[in-house]
C-alpha cells in the first residue's frame, strides 16, 4: 500500500483529516512525543514523520514544488496540431572560456563589456535565424555559483553546447556542466573554442573529454565537437548546421493552437515598468491580453518584447519574451500558464502562496528545533550565528547566492539569511539587520541614502559586491577568522542628477546637486539608478558654472561629465568612493 501524501506546512487539524484519524488522538500522541501544539499549529516535516511513525502510519510529505513537478500536465496532442518548433540551446561552460562572446559573435552584437569579473550575470535568451530556421540560445552563467540557474537552464533545453578554451583545457565548471547536461538528459555539443590562439591545442581537449566519457566522432565516439574562434569567427557556421543537424534528430514539435505555457528564465524588478519577467514559451501561443499565474504571482500579460526589446503580439513554442503585467517578481524556473481569466490566475496564485507560507512557517518551526542543539554547543563556547540579510538585482542572483551561501562550513559559527530578496538596500532592511545583529550583503544593488545613514546610526555593516564568488571567498575567510587586509571602498559623496545638458565637444553633461559630502575631480564614480548600480568608472570633468574645479562641496551644484558613458538620466544618483586597504573583522 503506497504511503500516505501529508503537505509539507499542514496544521494538526488538516494532519488529522489527511490520516483519518480524530484530532484529540493526534495531539494526545504529541503530547506523548513531547509536542505541545493546537489544532490549528503548523507542524515541521521531521514532526509530522515522527508522529506517523509513532501511530504506525506511512506517510509522505510533499513539498508544494514536488507536488506541482510530479503535477506537470501530459498534453495529448493531435498529430495535425503539431509542429516544428526551435531548439532552444543552452551555452554552458567554465567561466572566461568565451561563452558569452561566442553567443555575441553569432549574435554579431555587444554585450561582453558591461559584465564584471567576466561573468555573465543574468540569464539571457535570444534567437539567431540559420538558412531558414530559427535557433533559441540561453546564455547561461558560467561561475559555479550559479549552479542552481544553470542546472535549470538545462531543464528547458534541447541541446547542450560545452564551450572549452583551446588554450585551458578541461576545468572544474566545465566538468560540472556535463554533469548537469547528462542529468537534464540533453544531448551534448563541444565548441572548442579560441582556436585563433598559438597555444591552442583541441586535441588535447579531445583527450580530455574523451576521458569524461564524450569521445569525438572522427575518434569512433558520438559526441560532436566543433572548432571555433568566437574572436575570428572561423568555424561558426559549422557550429551552427551541427546544432541545426542535432536539433532536428530530435524532431522538436509542439502545439502552438493551445493556450500558453512555459518557463520563467529570470525576472527582475524595472523601476520603471514593474515586475518583468523573461519567458521561454514551451507550448501554445501566449498573448497579449492573456491572464496568467507563475507559481504565487499573477497578472495579465500588458506588453510583451521579442529578445531584440521590439514589441511583438504572441509568442509561439521556442520564442523567449519578455512579459510586463505581473503583480510582483516570480522566481526563476516557475511554471507560466495562461488561464481562462484573471479571477482564475488571482485564485490559484492565492492558494499557492498560501502553500509556500504555511511551509516557511514549518520550516521556522523546525529551525527552532535544530537551533535548541546549536545554543547548547554556544553555551561551550562552540558555535557563534551569523545572522545575514541579503539583496541582490534580480531572483536569479538571489537563488545562486543561497545555494552558494548553504555550502559553507557551518561547524563553527551558523550562517543563517534571515531575510533575502531582489531590490536596492533599504532603510528597513538596515532596521531588521540592526534588530538581529545582522551584516547585510548586497550584489549588484546599493543602499539608497537614508539606509546608508541609519546603517551609520545603528552600526549595521553594509557589504557590496558585484562578483559573486568573492561574496562567499570573504565569507568563507571570516568564518575561518582568517580575513585579510583588502581594499575596502570609502564613500566621498553623493550627488543627484536635476539636469542634462548635452555639448557636441564632450557628449552629456550631467547637471547635478551635491546631496552629501563632497565630489571630486578624476575620482572614482558609481552611477546607481533606483538602488541597482548602472555603471562604474571616473569623473572627467567637473565644472561650477565655466569654471573647472577640483571639488565641489554639499549643498552647490555642479557640472559633471562621466568619463565613457553618455547615458545618464534624471534621478541618477553618482556616488564617489575612494578604495583604501584595511584590517578586516568579523563583528
């Protein structure tokens, strides 16, 4: 007899009803097990075990993920209803091997210059046309921190493309990215790149691979490995027939009469638009217009992008767009439908939020618990909490920096996040930091001005990053109190774009007021828009009314040029720091 399905987050009452059993008798056995709890008490998922055990009675708990996994629907098509659709190809890779310029070089655009430690930070999709037939590519991140994101850009995919330096060989990321393509079961491609290089050599990569079980073609094996250069464009067009080639082995077809359907690749929160969100349409026809629910958002589809940002209508099966209407930021990998009406998307958003609290709750609960034995070892002078309020740009950053954050050894001293989410630092994220002795760390984004001064009035550390491994390589060095003397940013001032004037001679001048501080000439300069840093670099030129200045103080306005970025905007916050080495500490 198969067991019993309990979801995880039930109350007593509803554990009760699932095992047939009157509540009386289930909080009798608690009480036996040493639970105090009422009817309507959350229990945690080892509670509910140990209860089931204790009235010998088999039981599963389901979390509201594995129940919507094992819940994906099986559509029955008709053979007529079905047809051809785009691979939808996945780049994956050890970092700084030339993913995203591979990508760049089919896609013939620029977008390798923005990204810091030569990481791509966000998952992109785009579509690339080869002799008639469309090409869905996901840029996926290459840094092992992004695991989660790319395991998951395998599960949308058709076909993976494992790019290895010619000049590098086989590393660590590229291993773990075979690991995830042979565990999303999707047929594998090798683009041995930077052939251009003198010291190039693919058939040492071919060794190599051929050692991880991928053995060439031309060696008697199965796996298809193409030489490229993303920097001379040699080999490109081979690569993409053998993708043409492998994706058509695999006869891609779907529906695209039915409503909707598909995956969130990311989603973020645009100051100006709202809640936006990048979807890879997987079945049916998505509209404008549509009402759809993602997990515990919903909303009604306002406008939709085409990956080139021009707004498109529908979406068919392989197309990924971008969808503004949302109520809030979904998380990455949730399941997108379109339903009947909005009164439908609002109700089942509801019931599935309501799911995912009662699960936080269990877990809470259960953290308790585990925290009883780490207060006995911190009684002995064994273990300290860290307590972590974390914030990044978009979901996807978040999820990565979690996963990153739960490998840490933990033996000594607790990391716990007591609060993530997307978005700037704010003046209540610094008050619950403060209120729980927390450190906040933020990736990609910035305290807005007044959690910068509540930060300095409650002597909450702020600690800021735009690559993410060096998020845990601090992380890890302060749990081994081993934090050594780094360059540590020291704010200058902060200044308030009002104005922009634009000369022929030096491009946009950026009119602004000194809000705190002072601002100087050639320092070094963060332009933030809404919390999220946009750029960064130096002053060129600094100006009080004609005249050039070195500095200009708070309370005056002044004429700024940036020095290699013309696009400034009213509202830009510009934030002159200084770095300076310093003795690190863990507080």
């Amino acid at each position: 007899m198969p067991p019993t399905k309990v979801n995880s987050g039930a109350t007593v009452r509803e554990v009760a009803e699932t095992l047939g059993l009157g509540s009386a008798e289930v909080i009798k056995k608690l009480m036996e097990l040493g639970e105090m709890a009422t009817l309507t008490q959350t229990l945690p998922d080892e509670t509910i075990l140990a209860l089931a055990k204790a009235l010998e009675q088999r039981v599963e708990v389901v979390s509201a993920a594995e129940e919507e996994e094992a819940a994906e629907p099986a559509f029955e098509d008709a053979e007529a209803d079905l047809a051809d659709r785009p691979p939808v190809v996945t780049i994956m890779g050890h970092v700084d091997h030339g993913k995203t310029s591979l990508l760049d070089a089919i896609r013939e655009t620029e977008v390798v210059a923005g990204e810091a430690g030569g990481i791509t930070q966000h998952i992109g999709a785009y579509q690339v046309h080869q002799d008639g037939k469309v090409v869905t590519f996901l840029d996926t991140p290459g840094h092992e921190a992004f695991t989660a994101m790319r395991a998951r850009g395998a599960k949308v995919t058709d076909l993976a493309v494992i790019v290895v330096a010619a000049d590098d060989g086989v590393m660590p990321q590229t291993v773990e990215a075979i690991d995830h393509a042979r565990a999303a079961g999707v047929p594998i491609l090798i683009a041995v790149n930077k052939i251009d290089k003198p010291d190039a050599q693919p058939d040492r990569v071919r060794n190599e691979l051929a050692s991880q079980g991928l053995t060439p073609e031309d060696w008697g094996g199965e796996t298809i490995f193409c030489d490229v250069s993303a920097k001379t464009k040699d080999g490109l067009d081979n690569l993409l027939e053998m993708i043409a080639l492998a994706a058509e082995l695999e006869e891609l077809k779907a529906n695209s009469k039915a409503p909707g359907s598909g995956v969130v690749i990311e989603s973020h929160l645009d100051p100006g638009r709202g809640p936006v969100a990048t979807v890879l349409v997987q079945r049916g026809t998505l509209h404008v217009g549509d009402a759809l629910v993602a997990g515990a958002t919903w909303g009604k589809v306002r406008a939709m992008l085409d990956f080139t940002g021009a707004r498109t209508e529908e979406a068919e099966p392989g197309d990924p767009v971008e969808i503004l209407g949302l109520d809030e930021v979904c998380e990455a990998g949730e399941r997108v439908e379109a339903v009947v009406n909005e009164r439908r998307a609002r109700q089942l958003a509801q019931q599935r939020s309501q799911r995912l609290k009662s699960e936080t709750l269990a877990r809470q609960q259960a953290r308790k618990v585990s925290l009883d034995e780490v207060f006995t070892k911190a009684t002995e002078g064994e273990v300290k909490e860290l307590n972590i309020v974390l914030k990044a740009d978009v979901s996807g950053s978040l999820e990565a920096l979690q996963d990153e954050i739960a490998k840490l050894p933990q033996e000594r001293i607790v990391v716990d996040v007591i609060h993530s989410a997307a978005g700037g630092i704010t003046e209540s994220d610094v008050m619950l930091a403060a209120a729980s002795d927390a450190i906040i760390i933020g990736f990609n984004v910035r305290p807005l001005a007044e959690a910068r001064r509540a930060a300095e009035r409650e002597g909450v550390e702020i600690r800021t990053y735009s690559v993410i491994y060096k998020v845990t390589e601090d992380l890890r060095a302060a749990l081994e109190g081993m934090l050594e003397p780094e360059e540590v940013e020291e704010t200058i001032g902060q200044t308030e774009v009002k104005e922009l004037f634009r000369a022929s001679r030096v491009g946009t001048i950026a009119g602004c007021l000194v809000t705190d501080g002072r601002i100087t000439r050639d320092a070094q300069v963060r332009l933030v828009r809404e919390g999220t840093v946009v750029w960064t670099g130096r002053v060129r030129s600094l100006r009080r009314f004609k005249d050039d200045v070195r500095e200009v103080e708070e309370g005056l306005e002044c004429g700024v040029v940036l020095d290699g970025y013309q696009d400034v905007k009213v509202g830009d916050v510009l934030e002159l720091f200084e770095t300076k080495q310093v003795e690190q500490t863990l507080e």
